[in-house]
C-alpha cells in the first residue's frame, strides 16, 4: 500500500526544515562520502532546525507579550486549573512536531509565562496527539482508531498537565518562568518590543544550547543507526507481552508521525492488534533521546526519571488493555 502525502502534511515547518538541511549540507560538502560525513550533516540540520524553532516561538511569544500585555496568556495557558491545562493540551494538538523539537517549544512557553500545567500538557499533546498524528492513524487504523487514539492522547496530555509537579515539570531557572508580571505596565513601541523579544529569544538559546548540541548528536546516531522496528515488531507479533516491546522499541527512537506511517502500515496489514500498535504509535512520537537530552537540562535527572517513568507505564498500559479488549488483528477490526 504506498501513500503519497503533500509536503506540508509530512512536514508543516518545511521553510525551516529546508533551511537547516540547506546549512547542513553546505557546511559538510567539502568532505568525503562517509558515514561520519552523514552523522555530522544530520547533526548541523538538527541543531539548527531546533535552534531556529526555539528563537523563533521565543521571539513571537515574546513580542505579542510586550505588544499587548499579559491578560491573554493569564486566561490561556497561564492557568493553573483545569481550563489552563485543556489550553496546552488543545494548543499541542495544533502544533504537529517531532519529539526532539518539542523541547524548544516547551521552553519558550514556559519562558514566556505558561503555567507547568499548561506547558506539560503540551508536552505530551503537541508530539503524539498532533493533527498529523491523528491523520497517520486515520490511515493506518480507521476513523475509530483515529478517535481512540485521540481520546486515549488526550486524556494522557490533561494527567500529564494536571500532575506536572509529580513528574517534575516544574518551571525551570534556565527559561526564567514565570514572567507573568513582566511587561504588564502597559505596550511597548513595535520595534522595541521586537529587538526585547529578539534578544530575549538568544539569551534563553545561548543558555539552552549545549543541551540542543547534546541532542542533536543523539538523534544524528539514531537516523544513522540501522534500526529496523518493522522487522523486529513481526518477529514478535502477537505474543501478549508486545505492547511492551513495542514501547521500550519506540520510546528512544527521534521519530515524527511522517516517519511513523511506513512503521505502522506493514505491521496493521500484517494484523498486529490494535493495542500494540496504539502503543507504539504513541512511544515513537511522544518521546526519544534527544528530547530526554533537552528535558534533563530543563527538569533535572530527578524529574526526567519520573516523565519517562509516566510515558512508559501509560503507553504499556493502553497497549496491554486494548489487546485484552480487543484480540482481533487490526485488520480485521478497524482497518479501513
């Protein structure tokens, strides 16, 4: 089954996307065919993308900050009940990017006055719940397996956000969080406010930056690695305990919903159940080392323990009740 998608559904920021490709084969041309050459391109095209990313949220959460006060994001995202937290979570839903890039975001929202609960919401929403993420499994499991999965995202992204303090995410020195009473005196002039939030914007990258570098590198090693998860899911197939498998499998791999579709496919027509491939949908794009890289800077080894700790148990747990529920291949249940 071959699937052509547009460009911009496989990947939504690909101006920047480009870009940092363009930079890091330019920087790299000069060297030999080799594959240190291809580790160290996939590096530079990382670092870059997610600098890029960082300064540019950074710098527009900023600016509208400065533009026209403070009273926007109190009633969005700078909420700590329940309102806040389905502001996050809805917001990352809208925000369709790859695990290693949510980071970045996840600073500069914290940076620009976002509460824990709000931004940790995000964080589980934006990389596994994403509209992208719900299209890859419309395709790949139905219109129910897409409500599901949505349901099952959502409600994961609301506990993330609600016991934030429990896993650790909480407002970190480095993004200077909060900044809620920063600028509420009243507007500032068009372009001071955009040099403020510019500068602003490359204070927190200068401070973030060997974390990015750090990450980077981790997800230049897991592209050039060979890694095959299709092979090793079927050789597994439909043992009870392959949710698990499937979760320790996904969890490290730097993997976006783009990536994930030629994943899913040949295991849903090959009739893996529904649950394991919930769970490794979920795994592949809700974390990966470079995000644990950026998020260890942020929230301590302390805190990283405790979100990969969640992450694991919730996507295990999905998997293993849905396979009880439903023991029937995919196939023959929701695909399409």
């Amino acid at each position: 089954m071959e699937l052509e998608l547009p460009p911009y559904l496989i990947d939504p920021f690909a101006p920047i996307t480009a870009l940092s490709k363009w930079v890091g084969r330019v920087l790299t041309q000069w060297l030999p065919e080799h594959p240190l050459t291809a580790f160290l391109e996939y590096w530079i095209y990382d670092f870059v993308k997610m600098a890029i990313l960082l300064v540019l949220t950074t710098t527009v959460l900023g600016f509208a900050r400065r533009l026209v006060g403070v009273k926007w994001l109190r009633r969005s995202v700078g909420r700590s009940d329940w309102k806040g937290t389905v502001a996050g979570a809805l917001l990352g839903v809208f925000t369709p990017v790859c695990s290693c890039s949510v980071t970045p975001l996840y600073a500069s929202l914290l940076h620009a006055g976002a509460s824990r609960q709000s931004a940790g919401a995000f964080l589980f929403a934006a990389p596994a719940v994403n509209e992208f993420a719900i299209v890859v499994v419309l395709l790949v499991l139905g219109w129910q397996g897409a409500l599901l999965y949505l349901t099952l995202g959502l409600g994961a992204a609301m506990i993330t956000g609600r016991y934030a303090h429990k896993f650790g995410l909480e407002p970190c020195a480095l993004c200077n969080a909060p900044r809620m009473q920063v600028f509420a005196e009243g507007r500032r002039p068009l372009l001071r406010a955009l040099v403020e939030s510019a500068y602003e914007a490359l204070t927190l990258l200068r401070r973030l930056s060997v974390a990015l570098l750090v990450g980077a590198a981790l997800a230049a090693v897991l592209v050039n690695y060979n890694l095959r998860p299709v092979e090793v899911m079927l050789q597994i197939g439909h043992a009870w305990w392959s949710p698990v498998a499937a979760v320790l499998l996904g969890l490290p791999l730097d993997v976006n919903a783009a990536v994930a579709l030629p994943i899913l496919l040949p295991l849903a027509e090959a009739g893996l159940p529904l649950g394991t491939l919930v769970a490794l949908m979920m795994a592949t794009t809700l974390a990966s080392l470079p995000e644990a890289a950026v998020l260890r800077l942020l929230i301590g080894w302390k805190g990283l323990a405790k979100l990969g700790a969640w992450y694991f148990a919730y996507c295990t747990s999905v998997g293993l009740l849905l396979n009880a529920v439903m023991p029937t291949a995919v196939s023959d249940a929701v695909l399409p």
